[in-house]
C-alpha cells in the first residue's frame, strides 16, 4: 500500500511541475502544438515516432527521483 501513496503523490508532483513549467514559459504550449501538428502532417499515414534520447533521460531522471523520495520516506 506504500507503494501507492508514492505513487499518487508523485503523480500530483509532476502535475503540478508541468503546469508550473508550461506557465513559467509562456507560449511553450503553442510552441508544442505547432511542432505536433507538423509531425502529424509530416506522417499522415500514422508512421510511430519514437523519441528514444528522451525516454532514456526520462526514465533515468525519474528512476533517481522515485530513489530519493523512497529514501526520504524511510
């Protein structure tokens, strides 16, 4: 059940951050549809992208991040 609450509140966590983020820079929004948008027109067929750089950085970012709160929770 541990396990849970950690999770739940890390889910609040990195909400919170993302709107903080898209706030503190003011027209990334627009910035990330105009990039997806022309993705999407780049592909009309559905070809998969796959940003690969960024799930490893991701995944090792959050993998510290859960590390370090599980650590400060003990």
């Amino acid at each position: 059940m541990n396990w849970l609450v950690a999770s739940i509140v890390l889910s609040v966590v990195l909400t919170v951050v993302l709107n903080v983020a898209l706030r503190a820079f003011p027209g990334a929004g627009e910035r990330i549809d105009r990039k997806l948008t022309q993705v999407a027109e780049d592909h009309p067929d559905g070809g998969v992208i796959v940003p690969w750089k960024a799930m490893i950085i991701g995944s090792i970012i959050l993998t510290i991040g859960l590390n370090v709160f599980l650590w400060a929770a003990r």
